[in-house]
C-alpha cells in the first residue's frame, strides 16, 4: 500500500514539474515579456473587479439605486475581462496567476477596506482606478505591438476603450450641480 502510494505522489510531482509549453510563434522573450504585463492587467483587473463590487455592495445614500447599478454593470464588466486576459497569457505560451495571493502580489489597484466610505468618494476612487487602467493596458498594448503579438493587442484595444467609458461613467455620475471639474 505504502509503494502505491508513494509512486502515486511521484507520479503527480512529476506532472507538476511538467512544461505547459503551448505552441507559439513568438520567441521566449515575448512569451516572457507579454505574460508579465498581461499577468499584471489580470491582478489589476481582479482587484478593481473586487472593489467595484464591495463598493457596490456597501453602496448607501439618495442616489443608492443608480450608484449601485451603475457599479453592478462594472463589476460585471470586469469580471467578464478576467478569462479573455489569462486565455490571452496561455495562448502566448505563459502560465497566469493561480490564486487570490497570487493577485495581491501583483496587483497595483490599491484596496480600500474601509469601514464606510461616501458615495462620492466611492465613485471617485473608481473613477482613478480605471484611469490608471487604462494607461496600464495603453502600456500593455505597447508591449504587445513590440512583439507583434496582434490578437493580445486588439482585445486590449476593446478594454480600454470600455475602461474609458468606465471611467466617463464614473465622472459625469459624480458631478455635482453639473459643475464639473476633474
């Protein structure tokens, strides 16, 4: 019993070791250097997935409904970036993240635990985190066309273009008395 066992555990440590060399035209440089900047936009992307929603959930005051919906629809937008993004990673030939630990180690999205937090500030908060986002994925994008790596460039392009309407979203939700202002 004990033989089995053990050979069992060698058996999965070996396929543990085992490459997941997917086929790729591009160089080992550019699987390298794609897969860490995709990897990064992942973790962003995780972590303002997790804050949208939290301030969604935690969403409070006369204007809760719109706020919480509008947060809701990022949420959702965001989430539905994550497997395009680590597909992205595998097809190049990469290995992505594997866990929530995995994320904190490299997101750049600061958290926000805080106990409550004003609605505006809420939507503030967001607002600069998708800015940043998007000036992320214009750094990724960069990487990419570096490599000639279309299709990771081409998403990327879609991303930004929802992370600015995110962005704009957040904005004009916030303006007070149609004021303005950035």
């Amino acid at each position: 019993m004990k033989n089995s066992v053990d050979t069992a555990k060698t058996g999965i440590k070996n396929r543990q070791k085992a490459s997941l060399a997917t086929p790729t035209d591009l160089d080992s440089a550019a699987t390298k250097d794609i897969t860490a900047a995709l990897n990064g936009i992942l973790a962003d992307v995780y972590a303002l997935y997790f804050k949208t929603k939290n301030f969604h959930w935690h969403m409070s005051g006369p204007h809760f409904r719109d706020y919480h919906l509008l947060l809701d629809e990022q949420g959702s937008q965001l989430f539905a970036m994550t497997d395009p993004i680590a597909e992205r990673v595998r097809k190049v030939g990469g290995t992505t993240l594997r866990s929530i630990g995995h994320i904190s180690r490299n997101q750049r999205v600061l958290d926000n635990d805080a106990e409550y937090v004003e609605p505006l500030d809420m939507l503030a908060e967001l607002r600069e985190d998708n800015k940043e986002l998007a000036a992320r994925l214009r750094e990724t994008h960069g990487v990419c066309d570096e490599h000639r790596d279309i299709a990771s460039a081409s998403l990327i392009e879609v991303w930004i273009d929802e992370t600015e309407r995110r962005t704009w979203f957040l904005f004009e939700a916030s303006r007070e008395g149609g004021t303005g202002g950035h």
